[in-house]
C-alpha cells in the first residue's frame, strides 16, 4: 500500500523545554488483549529537510519492499526514507523480538531531543539507578548531541517510568519483565514504562529507543506508535563468556562488550579469567598470582577494575559471573607464589592442574574464592570451572596412583575408576570450599563445565540441587537424569572461537579443535529444548555465547562477538518458533547498525545492498 | 652533550619503563626468545622481546619480514640511536629526492617512539644515505625493487646506505631499516637499538605481490584502504587490486559519467572522488605501491547503469536488480552488460577515459570478466534479437562474450591513446585452454587464475599457451572463505604454506591475496584481512622452500609491528606462545 501523507496534520507545538525528574503517582494501564499486529498505518509528519542519505531523489514504499524508488515528486513531504518505510512494513525491527507487540496504530511523530521529559516513581534507592539508565538512553539516542537545541516545533516527549520492587542487584531468579506503552495523547507523546524491576525497566528502555529512529540528515526523532509491548525473557540466564587468559582485553574492551550485551539484553557477562597460559585478576589475598602469572604488569584487573566493571554492568542490566578455572588450566607460574601448587605444566604449559596432594591446594582456592565473592556482587551463583581435567597429568603426578595405562572411555578400567575419583573427591572439595569461603551458605548455584565427570559420574558430586552444569560437549542426559540445572553453551553452536583452524599446529592441514565457523544463523536456529530435550526444558536456565582466545585478540573482539551474540539474545528471550529468514535477516542488520551508532564493532552480515533493499537478497 | 640538564630533569620525574622483573632470554642454539622472570647471571637478557629477537640468532639471520633474498651479514651487538639524531642524505636529480624526503616522511612517521618525556642517552648519531640509481619515477610491472643496505658504526657514528636501482627499491630497503630499529627502555632513558653492523641484498622474487579489496560489497572507508596500503608497504606488498565496483554498487566517481555514482553509489558519503583517488594513488606510490583498478564487466554489473534509457543510450545493462535473483545471476542483485546495445562501448570509452586520467599509467588494467551467467543474457529480448540466427548454445554466447571483450578493448585502446596496456581478466569459461586463443590474445591479456589449487593442469596449460598469470589460489588465499557456504578460513600457515607452483617460470607474475566484500566493512576488514596478507607477502617476496613453521617467531614479530604502526590486525596464537617463543608447535 501507499502512505499518505498529511500535511495538514503536523504536530506543532510551542512548549518551553524542560527535562525533569519528578516523583510523579502513576497508575499503568492494562494491557489490550487482543496482541495482533496491525499492518496498514500512515505517516503523520516526515521531517522538513530531506532527510535521506540517498543521493537522488528516492522514496520507499511498503509494495516495493521498501526498496530505493525514484520519485519524480519535489515534495519533499512525500519522500519516505528507508528507515520510516522499515518500521512501517514489516515487523517491528526490535531485536530481541518482545514476546508480546500489540500494534495499536502505525502512525509516526517526530520529536526532539530536549523535548523528552522523565518521571519516574520508584522507591529512592532505585531511582537513583534509573536516573543512570535513562542517562544512558538520552545518550543512546540516534541523534548527535550537537543537535540539542533546535526549534520548538516538536511534540513533547513524556517518559513514565514506574518501579515497584526496592531490590536492584541482578539475580538469575529477578524479574525482568516490563510494560511499555507508547501513545499519542492529543499533542504529545506519552510512553509509559512500568516493570516490577529496575532490570525490567531498563530492558522496557532498551525496547523504547528501538521504536525511535532519525533520519539521517534530520536532527529529529521519529516515533512509531500507538504500540503496546508486554515482554519478558523466556531464559533468566543469557550470557557471554570471554577469555581474558589466552589473549588478554583491556578493562575498556570488557566495557564495551558490557555496552553491546545491554543493547541486545543479554544479562550475563561471564569471565573466564584465568587460565594455565596467564592469570590477569590481581587478588587481594594473593596479589603474587596476577604478578607472575601476567603477560604484563600492565595486562591486569585491578580489584577496582573489577569492581568498577561489576557496577557498570548491573546498571545495564547484567551480571558478572567471575570464574577461576580449576583444577585443570591453571598456570604452573602460580609455583612461584605457591610451592608445588601447580603440577605438569612445567614442561607443558597448557597442562597445568592443581595439586591435590598439596594440603596448601584448598586454602588456595578458599581465598581465591573469597576474593570473587568480594569482587562480584551476584551472591547466588558461582562458577568454578571443571572443565578437561587431563588424569593423566594427577596419574603421574598423584602417589599411590594406579601406573596401568588409563583408558579414556574404558568403562570397566580400573585405573581410570580409581582416578575419576580423585577428580571427583577434588570437585566434591572445590564445592566445600565455596561454601566455606561463603562462610557455611550454601549459594543457590555453583556451576561447572561438562566433562566425562558429568558425562558418567556426576551422580556421585554432592550439592545435588546446588550444582548447574555449563554444558559444552558431552552428554547431557545423565545430567539432566541426575536432575541438575544446565546452562547450554554447545560447541559447535554457541562457540564463537570456531573455525579459524589451528593455531598451535605446524602442520597447516589440521583444522582447529572446533571448525568450521559456527554463523549467525547456526547461533539463531539452535534450540535443543524444542528439538532435542523437550521434556527437560524446565532444566535449561539459559546459555552463553563462548569466546575462547586462542585466536582472538584486542582488534578482532567486537567483531567476533557481534552480532552473532545478538543471534543467541532472541533465541534465549523470545525463542520465536520460525526462523523467518528475510524478517530476521533485516531485523538483525537494523540491529547491527544500532551496536555500530554505539560505537560497537559489528560484523557485515551481507552486502550493503541487501540493508538498502530489505527483503530482497 | 647537551643535553644533560635535561636528562637530569627526565630522571627525577619519570621512570622510562616499568621495572617488573621480566626479561628476554635468547637461546643460542635455536634462536628462540623465551621470557623469564629472574634472569640467570651467566646468560645475557634483554628489556624487551623485540630487542631479544633483533639480537638472537646467527649473524646471517635478521629479523625482517619479508626474509630477504639476496646476502646477510651481521654483528649482533646493539648501538643506540635517538629518534631525533637521524638525518639522511638525499642522492639524484630534483623529482627523486622530492620523492625519497617523501620516503623519508613516511620512516619518520612509522618509526617506533616512546610517548613519555623520557630521551635517549648514550647514543650515536645515524646517518642515512639513499641513493637511486635510476631518475624512473614510474611504478610498474618490470620496476627493479632491488636494493643494497649497509649498516656501519664507526668512531661513535652509525652510518646506513642504501642503494637502490630505482627509487622503489630505496624504499624497500628503508622498510627494512625501519624493522631493523627497535625500542630499547630501561629506568632512565628510551632510545632505539639496532645491530652495530648489517650489510644485506635484496630483491622479490615475484613482481607482481598483491592484496585485493572489495568496495563494492560493502563500501571501505579511504581511511580503511590507507590503512591497508600502510600495512602492505610494511609487508612489501606492491600492487593493490581494487575491484571497485560490482552489481551492488558503484562507488567510483567519474567526471565524465556523473551518473554512475549518482545511481550506484550507497550513498553519498560512500563515493570515491577523484580526489579521493589522486590521495590515495600518491599514498600508495610512497609506500611502494600501484593500484590496479578493476572495472568488472561484463558480468559483476548492475547497480550504477540504470541511467542508459533515460540518456537516450538505451539498456546499457540487462537483468539488473531481477527477481527471483536465483534465476538470472549467482548473487543478488543481478545485472550485466548489454552486448546488443552499441552505446555501451561509448560508455566504457568515457569511462576508461575518465579512469586513465585519475590513475596513472601502471601498464596493467584489470576488467574483471568473471562470472558470465548466460541465463540472463538469454532472458533478454534485446539480446536475443541481437545473435538473430544463431543457436542459442554456450558457444554462441561464449561468441557474444568474446565481441563484447574485444570491442571493450578497443574502446579502453582509443581511450588511452595506445594499445601498450596489459589487460588482466579472471579465469572463466573464456579463458578456457580450448578457446582462449579464439578470444584474448596473449600478447594483450594477463590472466589471474583462481583455481583451487597451485598445481592445476590449467595454470599449466595457459603457460604452455604463452600466458601471463597472476595467481590467486581460491582455497589458500580466498581471505572470504571460512564464513559463508562450505568454505573453510585458511589461516596464516596456509596462506604461507602456498608455495608457488614454479618459482622459475618466468609467466608466472605473482600472486594475490583476495578480501571478497560481502562479510567485511571498516568494521572487520583490517583483522580479516592481517596478518594474514603478510604471510602471502614472504611467500611471493621470498619464496621460502621452508613452511611456516620455520617462520612463526618472525611472523609474530611482524604482527607485534604492524599492531605498533596502528593496524588492527587478528590474533594467531595466545601471547603466551609469543613470550615463549617455538613452545606451542611442540605441544601436543
């Protein structure tokens, strides 16, 4: 269908400015029952400047797909841009897709930067978080703050934010849910915001500025309404981990990943810190790791570092699992603060494992422990690693270790039987730790890689209902049988490291552990608790996106994780049953091009052609 | 001295490097660098990784990529220099030293420098000499990259001459005193070390060393390309293959033929302007480098000549922007040169005009020629009409293909005002060992091959022909490849690993790294493309019997070097196995 546009019906009005915080009573509005999405509307106002980056005088219409048409009109008011004609002929391009969009209307205002007013109505302790968050969305604003004032001749802008719960620290078990309402109220623009959470509001923030756009030369904001939004994620647990050991990332990097993880309304940003080839978190109760275990004095967090990235994160909405691997992927450098902590990596780096017959070994982990409970704030999970435990190394290195050759998948091998359960007294003792370390209390959560210990035998760890697996490669059924929590972090689905081949190879010939690359697409269509464990999905707390470094440094993190992390965002929060792949493709484009007005680096996902012609490649 | 107040001041407010404990430790038998933390009384340590991997190793070993060709020699003891006590001494008439001070700028610009307050003590004065022997200020196919560096310290001076047939060959040999000058910190002072003597010669083996990018997929900034041109002049790359146009867009702004970006370009920010191009040739000219521009055609068209009708000229496309795209062409959006129309010579005639105005004469063009998909030309009514009386079999249309091709030649011959350009096209069913003689002479026509593998019977077959080859091993140096469909990505051992299918076979031009564009933008292009493009540089500069195992401590070095002058570059390995150096091969 054509758009028609009005003229006549500009919306104009002459109100002095005022951006003010109020403590404003506010009742929200039901939600419509009826959540269909409506999809004829029309334009009320384009922008009096061109306002497209086009070079000649192109439209975009609905029929055409919105594809660049060249009009023959010098009415400027019946050009539309591509971006007005994308958020009025397909789907709503917000990204993650909310569970519930209820169109009321198509109709688009503009508006002004300094026209937009925020009342919030919040307990006090909250609202001091909210005050940060709408902080963050002014300036995330599509428009350049160069702009700021301009001509009163633009709606006003009312922002409605309601909290109800006091609680602002970020838990798997928060609600995160919210309402938003955008609606035009005779001459201005009352969005209604209203969640149990400060989480929830600010993920309703996040889906606010989506339906906000500029035209590219325009210095005004376009809104779509009257639109009604009820959301909630589908999974409480949507992560990304990064390796800070293989490569090592600057403190303003993790920020940076934190910044694109709160526009896609990721919530867990997991940190595999250490590994056996460095140690980078300076802790306080052994401050000599960080020293020798460091590529660089210069290659650490500082306890402030750390801290300081925990708040920036729980601002935007996400919670910092620190984990310190162990017993395996420990670096034997840590001999040097701690006599015989580590064995085998001496002669093979990469083989690094704590010493179980070092009775120092558990007083260690017992202060490391402390010191991350310390650093985070998120007192109901706790990741100890686990993961490739080599028995060989413990075989060799353990007195009293039965010397027959260890059979990997033997079921009847003894030898192997008896080393499994050192591993396993090991593990049932890093798990004592934490709770010692919590002082006797016991966390909702402690997670561990999978591994042939949970693959066989994780029936014998204690802490049954404490204990979630962050399953990677293996076997998930006896996990599940054993009835524990998992957080799916699949290789070869969820792995965002793959498929770069082998870097410690000599041979070029040898594909890396993990190829190929693992797409968007691939991240986007997995989801085993439809497709392969239907009756065990209530055990799926969520999953992560992993970047493992090998082959990873400082100028290739952003685009390594962007948007392919954005793929897994909406398969964990909305989990949509088709992969619509044209309605996808250019909602996961308009989506990149947000993280890139971020500044975020983020991957071209096709040609610019096919952003200038959605729905045609 | 003189400045002996001023260190006085250096000291007491600065410290030049933080002191951690942490050295470099050469082990002499295998020339690897390793890191350690108490450095043992008997073995010698060095501040830094770079000033370990300068001095370890023989004498007749550097730490240069690409490894040179010709002779080394060494003495691996360190002398200071200060970055502001280099001078050089220009040789030749008044255009070749206006070009070596610009060459000279370009040193001064990438050589490493500590940003503190802190000076340089203790150093000797470096004097630089650099002498072309030849006034050719001209970038082509055949100029003689050779050159000669010596590196003598005698009575408390260091003096470099570097001798060059030609200005191009100066400048590779000013590249690789720069890689032969490394920082050198400790409490209280920053200078820069080299070795006390060095005497090398060098020359590629192959003259045709390149790095293709893609603008057309997805537009690059001329930043992005800059940046590229930087990095290839730090890896001796020569030529930069620019195929700046496709069926997405056209973003190339021709005087003559406004139309083309007015209609192809993504917008107007993502055009090249002639001025543009006159920077980026210049930039790329001090830096060692020619580009050869490719204008796609017949096939690779679309968006950019939709104006023809509205001219008056006629389709000077068919197919463009078709739907369903799976019909007419091998990736949207579709499009290709309309034969049957006359008017399109005419076209390419302006445009070739326009093309040899803004870039100068490097005796190559490219015109691209891959790709023909014949459904689409025999969809078109127009065409069909056109080969009249023909049957409609792929010989006909190979015909109607080879015409085309010949009469782009003669429009690009009158356009230039000789017929002394070679003319590169891509391997295709054109170029098939069968017809190729019917449709290109080989007088006229370099081919780039793309096949799979080095050692296909095709590659040999053209040569046997008579034809000049360019090669770009589609499943070694596809830098694309890796993300889309079934490819696999080839990292830096593989792309090193390509060895040339006969170092001696004097057809055999070079090679090309390729960046197809569909995946890459300013946002990745840098990290996609290095340090991968600098393994295929030693690989066509050197041509090493040996694979990349014997290179990885250099390689890395060189990584660490194009990281330093601003590049974005991909990870190959943790660092730990940069710190421990011929550690991580071994392991397991």
């Amino acid at each position: 269908m054509r758009y028609e546009v009005k003229r006549d019906r500009i919306l104009s009005i002459m109100r002095p400015v005022a951006l003010f915080l109020l403590l404003t009573l506010f009742v929200y509005v039901v939600y419509a029952a009826d959540v269909t999405e409506l999809l004829t509307g029309s334009i009320h106002f384009i922008d009096n400047q061109s306002g497209d980056s086009e070079i000649s005088s192109t439209t975009h219409t609905c029929e055409d797909k919105c594809s660049p048409k060249e009009t023959d009109t010098n009415e400027i008011s019946n050009i539309i841009s591509l971006k007005t004609c994308i958020m009025l002929c397909g789907d709503l391009p917000i990204w993650p897709k909310p569970m519930n969009i209820n169109v009321k209307d198509k109709d688009v205002s503009t508006f002004s930067k300094n026209r937009i007013g925020i009342k919030l109505n919040a307990p006090v302790n909250v609202r001091g978080d909210l005050k940060k968050a709408t902080d963050i969305f002014m300036k995330n604003l599509p428009v350049s703050d160069e702009f700021w004032i301009d001509e009163d001749d633009s709606v006003l802008f009312n922002i409605y934010i309601n909290v109800i719960d006091i609680d602002n620290v970020l838990r798997l078990s928060t609600n995160e849910e919210y309402a938003l309402s955008v609606k035009k109220v005779e001459d201005h623009i009352d969005v209604e915001l209203s969640a149990p959470t400060y989480f929830g509001a600010r993920n309703g923030l996040e889906t606010l500025i989506q339906l906000i756009w500029s035209d590219t030369t325009s210095n005004k904001l376009h809104i779509i309404h009257d639109v009604e939004i009820k959301d909630k994620p589908k999974f409480a647990h949507r992560g990304v981990m990064v390796d800070t050991a293989r490569n090592y990332f600057y403190i303003e990097q993790l920020r940076k990943v934190v910044d694109g993880m709160a526009a896609t309304k990721l919530n867990v940003l997991h940190l595999h810190l250490t590994d056996a080839s460095s140690f980078p978190v300076v802790l306080p109760r052994n401050t000599l790791f960080a020293k020798y275990g460091a590529y660089d004095p210069e290659m650490v967090y500082s306890p402030e570092n750390v801290k300081d990235l925990v708040e920036y994160a729980r601002i935007r909405g996400i919670r910092v699992v620190l984990e310190i691997d162990g017993p395996s992927h420990v670096p034997p450098a840590l001999n040097r603060a701690v006599e015989d902590l580590v064995v085998c990596g001496e002669d093979a780096v990469f083989n690094g494992h704590l010493n179980p017959e070092n009775n120092k070994t558990f007083l260690v982990l017992e202060d490391i422990y402390k010191d991350l409970l310390d650093l985070g704030t998120d007192d109901e999970m706790f990741h100890i690693g686990g993961d490739e435990v080599n028995l060989t190394c413990w075989q060799q290195t353990v007195s009293n270790s039965p010397k027959q050759q260890l059979h990997h998948k033997a079921k009847h091998s003894t030898a192997q039987a008896n080393m499994m359960k050192i591993w396993i007294n090991f593990t049932n003792r890093m798990l004592d730790t934490v709770i010692s370390a919590k002082q006797g209390d016991v966390p909702q959560h402690i997670v561990i890689w999978s591994s042939d210990l949970t693959d066989r035998y994780i029936s014998q760890l204690d802490y049954k209902n404490v204990v979630v697996v962050q399953y990677w490669f293996g076997s998930i059924n006896p996990i599940f049988a054993n009835g524990n929590k998992v957080i799916l972090s699949t290789v070869g689905r969820w792995y965002l490291d793959c498929g770069f081949g082998s870097w410690k190879s000599t041979n070029s010939r040898d594909n890396g552990v993990c190829d190929p690359y693992t797409t968007w697409h691939t991240f986007y269509k997995y989801r085993p608790w439809v497709d392969e464990f239907p009756t065990h999905k209530d055990q799926v707390l969520g999953g992560e996106a992993c970047l493992w470094s090998e082959e990873v440094g400082a100028d290739s993190l952003e685009t390594r994780i962007w948007p392919r992390a954005a793929a897994l965002a909406e398969r964990l929060w909305s989990d949509p049953d088709v992969f619509n792949r044209t309605d996808v493709y250019v909602r996961l484009d308009i989506h990149r091009e947000r993280l890139t007005m971020r500044g975020i680096r983020s991957e071209a996902i096709w040609p610019r052609w096919c952003s200038q012609n959605p729905w045609k490649c | 001295m003189n400045g002996h107040i001023i260190v006085f001041i250096s000291v007491a407010f600065t410290y030049c490097t933080t002191i951690n404990g942490w050295a470099w430790q050469c082990n002499a038998e295998n020339g690897y660098c390793t890191r350690i933390l108490s450095p043992s009384v008997d073995e010698p340590e060095h501040p830094s990784l770079a000033v370990c991997k300068l001095l370890c190793g023989q004498p007749s070993y550097l730490n240069v990529w690409p490894y040179p060709t010709g002779k080394i020699a060494s003495e691996k003891n360190l002398v200071m220099v200060d970055p502001q006590h280099i001078t050089f001494e220009l040789d030749g008439s008044t255009t070749t030293k206006n070009f070596l001070q610009e060459v000279v700028d370009y040193f001064q610009e990438n050589l490493s420098r500590d940003n503190s307050n802190c000076i340089c003590q203790d150093y000797y004065p470096l004097v630089v000499s650099l002498d072309a022997l030849s006034d050719d200020l001209s970038l082509t196919l055949d100029t003689d990259e050779f050159y000669s560096l010596k590196l003598n310290t005698s009575d408390k001076r260091i003096r470099v001459e570097i001798v060059g047939n030609t200005i191009f060959g100066v400048r590779h040999g000013i590249e690789t005193l720069l890689q032969l000058l490394v920082p050198y910190q400790n409490a209280d002072s920053a200078c820069l070390a080299t070795l006390k003597n060095v005497q090398v010669t060098d020359k590629p083996v192959y003259r045709h060393r390149a790095l293709l990018l893609d603008s057309a997929r997805n537009f690059l900034s001329v930043n992005t390309i800059k940046k590229n041109i930087n990095a290839m002049a730090a890896s001796k790359l020569n030529v930069l293959h620019w195929h700046v146009t496709d069926s997405q867009s056209f973003p190339l702004e021709l005087p003559s033929l406004p139309n083309m970006t007015k209609c192809g370009a993504y917008d107007k920010d993502r055009i090249y302007s002639p001025k543009d191009i006159e920077e980026l040739v210049t930039y790329a000219k001090i830096r060692g480098v020619r580009i050869l521009l490719e204008i796609d055609g017949p096939s690779h068209v679309g968006n950019g000549w939709q104006w023809g009708n509205e001219a008056g000229l006629g389709n000077l496309t068919v197919c463009t922007n078709q739907q369903p795209w799976r019909s007419f062409c091998i990736q949207p959006p579709c499009g290709q040169l309309n034969p049957a129309n006359p008017n399109i010579y005419k076209v390419l005639g302006q445009l070739y005009g326009d093309i040899s105005n803004m870039f100068p004469n490097i005796g190559m063009f490219h015109m691209g020629g891959d790709e023909v998909f014949i459904p689409c030309w025999n969809s078109s009514k127009e065409i069909l009409d056109y080969i009249k009386g023909k049957p409609t079999t792929e010989e006909t249309f190979l015909d109607l293909w080879g015409e085309f091709q010949n009469k782009s030649l003669r429009a690009y011959d009158a356009a230039v005002g000789n017929d002394k350009t070679s003319i590169v096209v891509w391997t295709s069913h054109l170029t098939d060992p069968n017809v190729i003689q019917k449709y290109l002479p080989k007088e006229r026509y370099i081919i780039q091959t793309w096949v799979p593998d080095t050692n296909q019977d095709l590659i040999t077959s053209l040569l046997n022909l008579g034809y000049k080859i360019i090669i770009s091993t589609k499943d070694k140096w596809y830098l694309d490849h890796g993300f889309w469909g079934s490819t696999l990505y080839y990292n830096w051992r593989t792309v090193y690993n390509n060895k040339m299918y006969s170092q001696y076979h004097k057809s055999i031009l070079g090679g090309e790294v390729c960046m197809w564009g569909e995946l890459v933008d300013d946002s990745n292009v840098e990290s996609r493309v290095w340090p991968r493009a600098a393994a295929a540089a030693e690989r066509l500069w050197t041509n090493p019997s040996t694979t990349a195992g014997a290179a990885e401590g250099r390689f890395f070095s060189h990584r660490e070097r194009l990281i330093s002058r601003g590049l974005k570059t991909e990870a190959v390995v943790p660092q730990w196995c940069v710190q421990n150096e011929g550690e991580c091969s071994s392991y397991l």
